[in-house]
C-alpha cells in the first residue's frame, strides 16, 4: 500500500517538517513507477501546490504562500544547490538587504554561482545566477531561513560584486545608495576582496564609498586601488572618455552619479 496519495504529498511531508523532495522520494512514496508518480507530481504543479525550481527537484508550497503558487528563493536555494552540486552564495542586492541596504526591495533573487545556470522564474520568485572564479574561496555567513539555512555574501564581499556587476545591480546610482546603507564594513577585508579583482572594481569602489561617506577607513582600498599606476578608470564603462579626474583613486568622472540618501 502506497505511503501517500499525490494530494496527501505535501501535507504529509511538511508535518514531517520536509520542505523539498526529489522525483526518486516521491516514487517511494507513493508505492508507484516513475511514470505514474510524474503524472501525479505534474497534477501537484499544476494545482499550485508544488513548483519545481530545477529537474527532479520540487518545493512544497506550503498554505500560506498557495495564493502567490510559490516560495520566496530563500526557502529553498541551500536544498537546490546541494541538489545541483554547485557552489553558491546569495548576492548583490538580495545579499545587500540582509545587510541592512534595504532602500529598495529587489526585484530578483540573486545568487552567485560557480558554473553557468540559467535563470529561472518562479511565478512571483525570479531567480538570477552569477558565475564567478571566486565562489568556492568566498567569504560568507550562514543565515537561518524560514525551512533552514543558506549561505549569504559577507558585507564587504557583497559591495566588491555590487561594482563588478554594476548594471545587475540597476547601475551606479542604486550601487551608491546600497553602499551607503550597508553595515559594518571592514576595512582589510574590503582591501583583500577587491585585490581578487580587476583594480578598477577597486579605484570604482573607493570612489563610491568616498562619495557617500561610507564610515569605514579607506586607504588600504586606496593602496589596492594603486591611484598612481597606469590610466585613469573610467567611472562608468562604456561611456565616452570625458571628465575630470579624481587623482585619488584615478578615476575619470564620466558619469553624473546621485545616490538616493
């Protein structure tokens, strides 16, 4: 006799305090072959009660969210990358708000990863995937979430991205007033990550945090950032090499920059 019927699926495994399945646990479950256990999984999906944010993986969608017909990313992306294998942080703007930039609510649910995925939308929830060389050696905290825990970009890890991936971050305006509202960056550990990167996510990152006055001490960025070597970086990529100089930091002001604060 089969454990559980396809309707009684997700309230049984959320009694059970389950939040997420895969296809292999819900055909022993249900006492029945691949075949019919997808029917009835598909019946599930369609009814709103499940989604599936990768193959083979479903997410209960518990009473309370059953009107949106899914779960915010943060219920579920811990259990999706260790289905998936991959190497993950939560990033930029949605790392950003855990930090206390929460200026603006974002509109996706970012997440940096070490190899190529494609993003996903979720009903209500977008999920969007960075790759970077950096995820495996990044440093980052574990937060707890309302079915567990997922790993989160550290403050100052999360403003060395917010400029590396300035227009995924709605460009320099909103990455000004983010910065301004991030909590508790450490100075060193600032200097460290950006030295992992191009040195223009450094000059680009002081100049920022100098604009909004960022209550943090940046001349290890400074030293990182190397003013004195090389052409000025231009503030904004792409656009027409014009402006001033800002010795400090070699950055060439060619873009108008107003953070909302």
């Amino acid at each position: 006799m089969p454990a559980a019927t396809p309707t009684q699926l997700p309230d049984l495994l959320l009694s059970r305090g389950q939040h997420h399945f895969t296809t292999a646990q819900a055909v022993a479950l249900f006492g029945s072959n691949d075949a019919a256990a997808r029917k009835g999984l598909q019946r599930l999906t369609s009814a709103r009660q499940i989604i599936s944010p990768s193959r083979g993986f479903y997410v209960i969608v518990p009473p309370e969210f059953r009107a949106w017909g899914t779960v915010p990313g943060s219920h579920f992306i811990d259990a999706m990358m260790r289905h998936l294998d991959r190497r993950y942080y939560v990033a930029l703007l949605a790392a950003a708000e855990l930090h206390g930039a929460a200026h603006q609510a974002p509109q996706v649910f970012q997440v940096m990863i070490d190899r190529p995925l494609a993003s996903r939308d979720l009903g209500r929830t977008r999920l969007r995937f960075f790759t970077g060389r950096h995820v495996t050696t990044a440093p980052t905290e574990r937060r707890n979430t309302p079915t567990g825990t997922m790993l989160v970009a550290t403050p100052e890890l999360t403003a060395v991205d917010l400029v590396d991936h300035v227009d995924a971050a709605g460009g320099l305006d909103n990455v000004a007033t983010v910065l301004a509202e991030l909590e508790r960056l450490d100075p060193a550990a600032l200097a460290r990550l950006a030295s992992g990167r191009d040195r223009a996510v450094a000059r680009r990152l002081g100049w920022l945090l100098n604009l909004v006055e960022a209550d943090v001490d940046l001349e290890p960025l400074a030293t990182v950032a190397a003013a004195s070597d090389g052409t000025a970086t231009d503030l904004r990529a792409g656009n027409p090499r014009r402006g001033a100089v800002d010795r400090r930091w070699n950055i060439r002001v060619n873009a108008d920059v107003q953070p909302d604060v």
